[in-house]
C-alpha cells in the first residue's frame, strides 16, 4: 500500500480531519482578525502603546509551537484539553502578522494623502475608512495569508492537545513509525496551506491594483 | 471686525524653535483676491495652512470670518474653505468623478445633485467628464490632475479658496487659457480667494492685492500697482522678473 492507498482506505476520516482543521484555522482566524485589525488601528492612533504590543507579538512567535500549546494547557480557562486551547495559541501565532501589517500599511500611507484629506474636512475616522484602510488594503491582506498560511501549519500540532485536525494522522504515524500515515497527515494539510496561499494571494493582487 | 481673514502677529515654528513664519498681520475683505509671492521655502504654503488650521499657530491668532481658529471646529472650518494642493494631493484609489465629490458627499449631498455638480465643475476646468470621469489620478498628466484638485476645492460652492500654486504644471498657452477662465470666474462667483503662486504674470492677473513673502515674513500686501511701484529689492526682483 502506497500512501494514497492508505488516504484512500482511510478517507472519511481524513474528510473530517480535514474540517476540523479548517474550523480550527477559521475560528483562530476570525478571533485573530477581530482582535489584530483593531489593534493595528489603534496603534497608529497611539503610537506609544505600538511597541509594546508589536514587542509581546513578537515574543508569543518566537516560542515553540509545540510548547506553546503545552504552557497553555495547565491555564484555567483558557488551556486545558481540546481545542479551545489549539484555538488560543493559533490566534496567538496570527495575531502578529495580522497587527504588524495593519500598523505598517496604515503608517505607510502617504502622509500628502492623509493631510489633504484633513484639508478637504474629513474626520479622522472617514480618513480611516475612506482613505487609510483602503490603500492599506494590499499590505493588510498580505498579513492575513502569512498569518492564515502559518495557522494552517501549526494547527497539526493540535492533535497533540488534543483538539482533532490533520496532526492526528501525523501523530500516529510518528508512534506507530509509519511514514505513509504521517504523510496521510501531511499532504492534505500543505494541500490546503496551498489552497490558503493561492487563494488569498489572488485576493491580495486585485486589493494592491487600486 | 469685519474682514474673512485676518492673521494678528501670527508665529509658527517647528519643533527645534525653527521659525517658518514671522509676526506676519493682514486683513483681507471679503471678496477681495489676495496673491502671495515668494520664492521656494519663504513660508507661503504654511501661511494656507495655517489658515485652515492645518496647522495652528505657536503665537498670534488667525480669524476667519471674526473667530479664531481655534474656536472654530476644525471640520466645519475646513469644509467651508475649498482648499487646492500644491501638487493637486488628489486620492490615488479614487475616481476623478470621486475625488471631486469628496466634499458634496461628506457633506451628504443627494446623488444627484453630486453628479451634476461634478460634471459641471469637470466642464468648468477644462475637462470633458465622458474622457475623464472615470479615470485614475494616475491616469491623468500633471496639468489635468492639477484642474481636478482645482474642481474639487470648488465642488461644494465654499466661500474662501486656498489655491497653493495650481496652475504650476501647466504649459503657457493652457495656463493663461486657464487663467482667464479663473478671473471670469472669479467675478462671477464672489469668493474670498487666498492664491499662492511664483509667478508674477498670474499675480498681475489674478490679485487685487499682492503680498510678497521671504523668510516667513511678509514684507508687504498691496494693491498691484503699488506693489509694481515699490522699492524693496525683493519685490524689485520680482517685478523685473517679468519685465
Ligand atoms: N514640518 C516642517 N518641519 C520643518 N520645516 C518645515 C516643515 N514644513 C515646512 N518647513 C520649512 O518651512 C519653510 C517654508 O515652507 P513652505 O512650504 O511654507 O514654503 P513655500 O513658500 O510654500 O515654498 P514652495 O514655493 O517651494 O512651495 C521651508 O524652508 C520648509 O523647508
Ligand atoms: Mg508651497
């Protein structure tokens, strides 16, 4: 049996592995995008609290992925075993890119196009909707497929909290030292990184052509 | 006090203490055109602002119609002076027919009202709106974007214009086209114009009055035959230039 045999044999469950880890990096996404965008914003109206927060999101991606999810298990509420733990460190892991990029994007418009705005009488926040945030766009949207393409990765570590998802096959197949089954794993996850990538990426082409 | 503008012992300086503008005081009457010279650097683009209150003065006050600047809010105070940028400062991601509806729409005009309006003042400056309304800014050439800023500052009807230099990148022949078309305008449509430019010619033209700025002062604000008569080598700098 080659790999695909065992894909093959095993398919319903890959098809629900492979939702469940889906639903892990849509949820960690949604939850990351809700919480980085605002962030990202806000920074640029308070440029004083940027470095602290760019500087903490830069720690949480510098630890481990895999010890990441193992500090978060002992933590009341928020760890434990399952996936609201895997969902608490994936949106970790997003959040930097998402808010980097957001910061960065909006900092990056022209500061003529910004005053001429405040000339013509525009509020701060029409500035942010009708100006900054659309020729941010591009950069924005390349911090949300890095962050999307990463999540995908790390969520097969997942499993080993035991959340469910692609890292299930990968995890097995390390303790039963069965290469096609990790590869079960594997492959549909770089698949759907992939599909992520192309994905937002094409998205990303049309925002940046405005 | 009677006048639309008024700066009273106005000073702005940056961080650092660099001063870029210089006890500078005037009047100007409503209705009046007003055309600041000055070479490259001498403050006339800060002077605009800080009309507007884009930037607010660090000593002195600046009135418009009899309150300071200060106490007006500054969105209202913005909205009700059409304001053209040096270098036309037009949206990238906007539209011509957008950017120059940006003032009627914050201001929530009907639709279509803002349409006629913008294809009235597309017509206006020279630009047929079937060619150019639905272009990008960078789509057009530096003398086109230049009349779109010029559109938008007049889209909503203000009663005081800043103009920073506008017709700069135009070529002679479009530029004293334009020019004309301005002065017609301007007798038919009753604003309070501050009008910033270096060349003498439009000063001539255009000013019922001409101010000559250098080093953030303004070293004189008279009428224009005055001001062709007056012995300041500055202003005698200026004069021959165009002689
Ligand atoms: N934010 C700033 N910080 C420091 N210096 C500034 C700032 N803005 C303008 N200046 C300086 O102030 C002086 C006046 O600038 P301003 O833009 O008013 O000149 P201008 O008369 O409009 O010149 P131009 O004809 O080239 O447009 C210049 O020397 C400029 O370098
Ligand atoms: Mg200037």
């Amino acid at each position: 049996m080659n790999v695909f045999d065992v894909m093959w044999t095993n398919r319903s469950q890959v098809l629900q592995l492979t939702i469940e880890h889906i639903f892990l990096v849509a949820v960690s996404m949604a939850i990351a995008l809700a919480i980085g965008l605002p962030l990202g914003i806000l920074m640029t109206r308070m440029p004083r609290i940027s470095r602290p927060v760019l500087g903490f999101a830069n720690v949480v991606q510098t630890i481990p992925s895999l010890a990441l999810f193992g500090f978060l298990i002992p933590i009341p509420f928020i760890g434990g075993i399952g996936a609201r733990t895997a969902i608490v460190a994936l949106v970790l892991y997003s959040l930097l890119p998402i808010i980097r990029n957001t910061f960065t994007g909006i900092s990056g418009v022209d500061p003529a196009i910004r005053e001429a705005g405040r000339g013509m009488g525009m509020t701060d926040s029409q500035l942010l909707w009708q100006v900054e945030l659309p020729l941010a766009m591009g950069v924005i949207f390349a911090g949300i497929r890095t962050a999307t393409v990463v999540a995908v990765g790390v969520a097969t570590i997942a499993a080993a909290v035991g959340a469910g998802g692609l890292g299930m096959f990968i995890f097995r197949g390390v303790s039963m030292v069965d290469g096609r089954m990790i590869l079960a794993g594997a492959i549909p996850s770089a698949v759907l990184a992939l599909a992520a990538d192309l994905g937002l990426g094409a998205v990303e082409k049309r925002l940046g052509r405005i | 006090m009677n006048s639309t503008i008024a700066f009273r012992n106005v000073r702005y300086a940056v961080g650092g203490g660099r001063m870029l503008i210089h006890d500078v005081s005037f009047e100007l009457q409503r209705d009046e055109t007003v055309v600041i010279l000055g070479r490259s650097g001498s403050g006339k683009t800060t002077t605009l602002k800080l009309i507007n209150r884009l930037l607010d003065p660090t000593s002195g006050e600046v009135f418009v119609e009899g309150k300071s600047t200060g106490e007006w809010d500054p969105i209202r105070l913005r909205r009700h002076i059409g304001y053209v940028i040096q270098d036309a400062g037009l949206f990238p991601h906007f539209t011509v027919e957008r950017n120059i509806a940006l003032v009627p729409s914050l201001e929530s005009w009907p639709e279509e009202r803002i349409r006629s309006r913008v294809h009235e003042m597309l017509e206006l400056v020279g630009l047929p709106p079937g060619v150019f309304a639905k272009r990008f800014p960078r789509q057009l050439s530096g003398g086109e974007r230049q009349r779109v800023g010029v559109a938008r500052a007049l889209a909503a009807d203000p009663p005081i214009l800043l103009l920073d230099e506008p017709f700069g990148a135009l070529d002679p022949i479009t530029r004293s086209e334009i020019q004309k078309e301005f002065r017609d305008l301007q007798k038919r449509l009753k604003k309070t114009i501050v009008f910033v430019t270096h060349d003498v010619r439009e000063a001539f033209l255009l000013g019922t009055r001409i101010g000559l700025m250098k080093n953030g002062q303004l070293l004189a604000l008279l009428p224009a035959d005055d001001f062709r008569k007056l012995d300041h080598p500055e202003a005698r700098a200026f004069v021959e230039s165009y002689s």
